[in-house]
C-alpha cells in the first residue's frame, strides 16, 4: 500500500512536471502570445504565483527565526523543515517571475542595468540577500550531520554528503556551539530582510497609485500576516503527514503550530477586513469596482470559496473546534486548506484591480481595427496532440486526487465515520471535475462578460483572439496552467528529494553515537593533521 | 540648445472621431494588433432628445513625473532631459510590465508578438522607426516582449516633422509644440483657453493638454 503510494506520487509528479516542460517550450519558443493576458491585464496568474510562493519562503522562513533566534524550543524540530521549506519556495517563486518576463533571456541585466527608485530592483536584491542567509543557515544546521553521515553512508551517497559537507570535519560540542551562534547572528540578519522580502513584494503593488486597490500603506503588512499564516499553514501541513517524529511529539507540535496558524490567520482577517470596509465606505469608483469584480464578478468562488471557505472559515473552524483541535490529521488538513486557500488571496491581490480599464472606454475604443478572423498561434495538429497530452495529464491528476482523498479517508475513518468522508470526496471530486471543465472550456462552456465573449472553447485556450487583448477580462491559457503545474510539480519533487537526501529531521546525537564518530578513522585522520 | 518642453494640445472642440490618428499612428510605428499609442474614447451623453457623443482622443501624457519611470527595475524607461519625452529602450527592457500596471493612463503596451496577418503581408513585414533604428518585429526580436509606448514620433522630429497624429488630424484638433517657448502655438492656446489634463489629481503633470 505504502509503496503504491508512492510510486503513484512519483508518477503523477514525473507526468505533471514532463508536461509542464512542454508547456514551458512552447512558452520560450512563441513568447507571451501563448497567455490570455491583455493590454489590461498585464500581470495574471505567473505574478499572482510568484507573490504566493515568495510568501510561503518568507513565512517559513519567519517561524524558523522563531525557533533559532527568539529561542521557541518547542517548535526546533521543525527548524530546518522550515528553513528547507523556505528555499524550495523561493526556488518556485523566482522560477515564476522569471517565466512570466517578455525578455527572459536577459532576466541577469537586472543586475548591471540599475535603477535605485524601482521596488522591484530592491526586491531582486533582498531575494538574493535572503538566498544567502537562508542557504547559509541552513548548512550549518546540518553542517553536523553531514559530516557524521558522510563518514557512515557508502558509495554516492557518501560522496554527496562529502561534497556537501565543505571539507569540514569538526563536530565537537564547541563547533556545534559555535555554528548555532552563527545561525542566530544570520537569523537575526534574517528577519528584516525576510520582512524586507516580502514586505516589499506587498511594496512592489501598494507604490502604483494608479490602482486604488493597491495604493494603501496596510497593503505590504497583509502580505506579511498572510506570508506567516500560509508558511506556518505549509509546515504544519507537513509536519502532520510527513513527520518522521514520533506520534506524541508530533502532536504537541503540530497543536502548537496549529494554534499560531489560526492566530496568524485570524490577524491577516482583520487586516483584509479593514481595507475592504475602508474602500467600500470611500466608495471611489475604480477602487469599488475592484471590490465588485472581487465578490461579484465572475470569479467570485476565488473570494468566497476559495479564499473565504477553503482558506480561512472551514480550518478556523477546524483549528478552534474542540473536537478537531487536537487530532493531527484534522489540523494537518486545516494547514493544507490554508496553503491552497491562500492562492486565492494571491489571485485576488493581482488580477481584480487591473480588469477595471484605467480610462473610461478605453477597452472598447479601439475593437474595430482589430483583426477580423481569429489566428492559431500553434499548428492545428500540434494543438491536437497538446490536446491529448494535457486531457491525459489532467486524467491523472484527478485519479490521484481521488486516490489521495480515499486515502485520506482510511485514515481518518475512525474519528468521523466513514460514510460522511467518502460523500465529501465525492462531492470533492464533482466540483474539481466541475472546475476542469472550466479551465479547460470543454464544447458549451463558455463565458460571456461585457457583450463579448471572453474566451469560448479550447481553441482560444491556445491561440489567442486578437480581440482578446483589449479584454479586461483574463483567465489563464492552458499553457499558463501546465507551466504553473509543472513549476510546482518540479519544486514539490525538489522537496520530497531534499527532505528524503538531507538531514532535515535528525535528533540529538546520543553519547555512545558521538563516541563511535569520534572514533572514526576518516576524523582520527584530521586530528592527526592537526 | 535650451531645454524644450514637448506638449500636446488637443481642441475637444474640433475633434471628429475620425480616428484618422489612429490609423497613422498605427502606420508610422508599424504597431502589431491591440497595441494603439493613441486612440480615440466614446461617450453618449444625455438621452434623446438631447443627446450628444464625446470625444476624447489619448495618448501617452509624457508627464512631468512619469509614475512609469521609477518602477523599471533596469532603468528602461525614462523622461529625456532635453525634450521631456518618455522612452523606453527595447535593448534593456526585460519585459516584466511593471510599468504598465504604474502608468494612471493605459497609456503603455505590451508586444505580444501577433500580428495582423499570417503569413505577414508587405506593410507588416516592414521594418518599425522607432527611436531613429529599424526595428523588425520577428522571431520575438524585440520591440516583441518589451513594453512599447507613444513617443511623441521622436525619430520624426529629428528630422524636423510633426507627430504623424498631428500631421494627419484633419480638423487640426491635435497641436504640438514646446512649452517653454511662450510663442509657441501650444503656449498661447493654453494662455487663452481653458484647459483641463486627466487625472490632476494623481501629480503626474501631464503634458498633454486638452482645451474645450
């Protein structure tokens, strides 16, 4: 059982990421005309992503500096999950802004080509910054256990460790002292730039006054709040299913952390709360527009469902309720709801203010000189075969959501009743199957907004109406999905690797453990040489 | 050679809505569909009997504080010191579109490669005279991916010609000139005239000026 699993996970991420690769050639090779973004829609979901997975790191990271700097022993066994946590998640993130440039073979000039007044060229350099210090800290907390395993470990495997060990070869209690005071000195460093990080990725938004929905001061601390809560979300969601930690720990733990989540999240409620009281009672009109769209538009489920229900109500409930704030597999999930609920807010956060035409009639000046007959961007035969290749990969996607959800009910058959686990799941695999149906735009299905059609059927998925681009309305093309799959299949199987090759989750070393390292003859070795 | 100031005024009272600059904005710069540096916006107001359409043609304001130029994270774009034109060099242009979610006016766009017709007809294949260089929209060579934007026609007034819109408005609603001439054409018209920019509020001192 447990090795089907696995496999199964395996295949799914191998197929996800092997068609996100796909995707991500036709993407290099036609350039952004394979998106559905417009001349009003410049930033779609690539930016919405990139902010997420920028917010995941930075609130991994945060709850680590918790542990390392603010002296949190409860939560150090979670350390450097968090810490690993927090650079696969700025991998994905700076793989997205770098997918989502016009130019993305000249994404290194942003470090010759200066310009100290943009956000954005200081946010470059905090990521950077931060990339240091978090891969820094993060090898001296292994540093340990590196060498120790690469003395115990045979063959490859040895050699990585080795490799990865820096030639360092000292884990005396004062070298373990020393390291430790390393990482607070780095964590310390750590929190105004992971603050700085994501901070300012909230800056990068809240300086346009253009857009009314952005130009707020509480703006960059949203994304603060909800970088804390989804990172916080992200490890607790880890630590419940994947832990290696023993069943008691790992309670305790995942409550502790479960606790801080609802906290987090309960703060970021608040704030989010204010500023959409505030806009609607200033009722400016492009700044209630955007609330409109928001709520009423033809998204709404992103606000209601999926950032208000999946995000926020259901796991607050769950992390409150007294008969759920003590399973682990219960608070387990209520992370997972807040990791994917987040995405909604990062959604809501980019697209919404920019549909609005920033100049009345701008959208509709221009339509009758756009060209009359609607041109495929791709060849029709490959889009045939694209066409396979991605109703196949989304076949499999929903078989192993629906394996994963049947899963989910064996375990926690025994606290709720089955019947009522197995309804959800298929009530689950309705509306994901309802949702594929829309992001795909299967015959029939189709949206019509301002008079217009915005995008009808799976042709326009991939080649792209000339109309289109004067659309205020944007929903990813196919190819945005898979890229955007792929990425995070690629970053999910960075992780599942990491967390499998790396010491991420060792306990202290034992007397007789220590004495037997010693006695090594690869370290009796550098003794001598000393 | 004394500063210039580089301003348009547009007489809302002479306007047609012919689009005619449109159009010769979209043939001077070789621009690929949905990108318009200028365009004509539409209004019906009152009801009938007593009905009326407005016009408001926009274009890039070139403004005295261009909200666009500090956010370029690589110093793309930016307010020439002699002229107040704002350019974008599509050498250095990574194409990340912060600027156009910056600019108040919609007035940037982004190229996304498509063009017209398939294969390219002989005015399409044609070569942009953008900033004085030729410019050959293919295999996604820039100005295709980076931000593309009004610039006031700059290779033609370097060779001592008016603004193709300019030019080519039929009942002379659109004038250009230089601000910091007070004999200017454009300087008088607002000296007599009323005048309004759009989006005063935001301090982004258009240069851009309409007159009713």
């Amino acid at each position: 059982m447990k090795r089907g699993i696995t496999l199964a996970y395996w295949v799914v991420l191998g197929v996800t990421i092997l068609i996100g690769a796909l995707a991500l050639v036709v993407r290099a090779l036609d350039g952004l005309k394979v998106t559905n973004l417009t001349q009003i829609v410049p930033w779609g979901l690539w930016v919405a992503l990139y902010i997420y997975f920028i917010g995941l790191s930075a609130g991994s990271f945060l709850l680590s500096t918790l542990i390392y700097v603010g002296g949190v022993k409860r939560f150090e066994p979670v350390g450097k999950i968090a810490m690993f946590t927090a650079f696969v998640a700025l991998m994905a993130g700076l793989l997205f802004i770098l997918l989502d440039l016009g130019h993305m073979e000249r994404f290194w000039t942003v470090f010759f080509n200066r310009n100290p007044n943009s956000v954005l060229e200081w946010e470059i350099h905090f990521y950077l910054l931060y990339m240091v210090i978090l891969v820094a800290e993060l090898w001296l907390l292994m540093r340990r256990d590196l060498v120790r395993w690469s003395q115990e470990k045979k063959g490859w495997l040895g050699t990585l460790y080795r490799l990865m060990a820096l030639n360092s070869r000292d884990i005396s209690e004062k070298a373990l002292q020393d390291d430790m005071r390393l990482v607070k000195l780095l964590g310390l460093i750590g929190i105004p730039v992971a603050i700085g990080v994501h901070g300012g990725t909230g800056a990068i938004f809240a300086v346009v006054k253009a857009r009314p929905y952005w130009y707020t001061g509480l703006f960059p601390l949203i994304f603060i709040t909800s970088a804390l809560a989804s990172g916080g979300a992200l490890l607790t969601f880890i630590v419940a299913f994947f832990s290696q930690l023993e069943e008691k720990a790992r309670g305790e733990l995942v409550g502790g952390l479960g606790k801080l989540v609802a906290a987090l999240l309960g703060v970021d409620l608040l704030f989010i709360a204010s500023e959409f009281l505030i806009g609607i009672y200033g009722a400016i009109p492009d700044h209630l527009a955007t609330y409109n769209t928001i709520m009423f538009g033809p998204f709404w489920w992103v606000f209601w469902i999926l950032q208000l229900g999946i995000g926020a109500a259901l796991p607050l409930i769950l992390l409150t309720h007294k008969r759920t704030n003590s399973n682990i597999t219960w608070i387990g999930l209520a992370g997972a709801m807040i990791v994917v609920g987040i995405v909604g807010v990062r959604l809501n956060i980019v697209i919404p203010p920019l549909t609005r035409p920033l100049v009345e009639g701008f959208d509709t000046a221009y339509i009758p000189f756009t060209a009359a007959a609607s041109l495929s961007a791709l060849p029709a035969t490959l889009d045939q075969i694209l066409s396979y290749i991605t109703w196949a990969g989304g076949l499999i996607l929903l078989v192993a959501l629906g394996a994963l959800i049947l899963f989910a009910a064996q375990k926690l058959g025994a606290s709720i009743g089955q019947p009522a686990f197995y309804a959800a799941g298929i009530v689950a695999v309705v509306v994901i199957v309802f949702l594929a149906i829309r992001v795909v735009g299967a015959p029939g299905v189709s949206l019509a907004v301002n008079g217009g059609t915005a995008w009808s059927g799976y042709a326009d998925m991939f080649a792209q109406t000339d109309s289109a681009r004067q659309n205020g309305l944007y929903f990813p093309t196919l190819i945005e999905w898979l890229t955007s799959a792929g990425v995070i299949a690629f970053c999910v199987a960075l992780f599942s690797i990491g967390k499998a090759l790396l010491p991420l989750e060792t306990k202290e070393l034992s007397a007789e453990e220590m004495e037997r390292a010693r006695k090594s003859p690869w370290l009796a070795r550098t003794e001598v040489n000393k | 050679m004394a500063k210039k100031r580089y301003a348009m005024v547009i007489d809302l009272k002479r306007c047609v809505d012919c689009d005619a600059c449109t159009i010769a904005c979209k043939q001077e710069n070789h621009t690929p569909p949905g990108v318009a540096y200028t365009r004509v916006l539409r209004k019906e107001v009152g009801e009938y009997p007593n009905v009326r359409r407005q016009f408001l043609p926009i274009l890039c304001n070139h403004c005295e504080h261009p909200p666009c130029v500090p956010v370029c994270p690589v110093g793309a774009t930016w307010k020439r010191e002699q002229d107040g034109i704002v350019v974008v060099d599509y050498e250095k242009c990574i194409g990340c579109r912060y600027c156009m979610t910056a600019c108040p006016y919609g007035a940037r766009f982004f190229d996304f490669g498509e063009n017209y017709s398939e294969p390219l007809n002989v005015f399409e294949a044609q070569a942009s005279n953008e900033y004085g260089k030729q410019w050959n929209r293919a295999n996604g060579n820039s100005p295709i991916g980076n931000v593309r934007k009004c610039t006031f026609c700059v290779h033609r007034l370097d060779k001592g010609l008016e603004p193709a819109c300019v030019q080519t408005c039929m009942p002379k609603a659109r004038l250009f000139g230089d601000l910091n001439d007070p004999d200017s054409e454009v300087s008088r018209l607002l000296a007599e005239r009323r005048s309004f920019v759009l989006k005063e509020e935001l301090g982004t001192g258009p240069n851009v000026y309409y007159i009713t």
